[in-house]
C-alpha cells in the first residue's frame, strides 16, 4: 500500500516556473514506477510525465517535452516534475500516481496506476 501526497502547486505568471513534489509512505517505494497526470476543468485526465522505478527510463508527453522534467529520490521516497516556462494551458490539476513495476518502461496509461494522489492545482496567468 502506498500513500501519496502532492505539493507544490500554486499560481504563477506564464514563463515562470514551479516544481512540484509528491511525497509517498511505504518501504518499497523504490520498486514503483511513478506518473504525473493533470487534469483540466471539463477535460480528461491526461498524462504529463512518468519515471521508471529506479530513474533510468523517463517519458513526457509531447506537450510538456523540453519544459518539464521527472526525478525521483528513492532515499527520501520522493518525486518531483519541475515545470518551467509555463504556459495557460499547463492549468490544472496535477495528480502523482504509482504502480508497483520493476520494468524499465514507463507508464503512460492513467488506468495502469494502482495509487493516486489528492491532486495539486496549478495555475498560469497569461
């Protein structure tokens, strides 16, 4: 069982930056593979970024690639996407997810993820 909490979000010019950090419990954080989703008002969940369970593999979707970046810390069990050069559209709610995986592939599919955060909100002002 993994608990996953969200912070970081907040509201921020467009251009401007903001690095988001998802906390999670259990001792074997280190064997899940980890996601970003973010979702919209009116909008389906979307898959922003993902990480494989030991950090060698990432994958972004097209929109955020070149702006946004996944790590993780397995010591501290923690995640994080750093977002620069936001833009109005990045608005949403973002959402860490896990999935108990050893495999070096990363998970793009909201309905492969056991565990879900509570979401935190980001907002861009153009």
């Amino acid at each position: 069982q993994v608990q996953l909490i969200e912070s970081g979000g907040g509201l921020v010019q467009a251009g401007g930056s903001l690095r988001l950090s998802c906390a999670a419990s259990g001792r074997t954080f280190s064997t899940y593979a980890m996601g970003w989703f973010r979702q919209a008002p009116g909008k389906e969940r979307e898959f922003v970024a993902a990480i494989s369970w030991s950090g060698g593999s990432t994958g972004y979707a097209d929109s955020v690639k070149g702006r946004f970046t996944i790590s993780r810390d397995n010591a501290k069990n923690m995640v994080s996407l750093h977002m620069n050069s936001l833009k109005p559209e990045d608005t949403a709610n973002y959402y860490c997810a896990a999935r108990e995986s050893r495999g070096t592939i990363v998970i793009r599919t909201s309905t492969r993820y056991d565990y879900w955060g509570q979401g935190t909100q980001v907002t861009v002002s153009s």
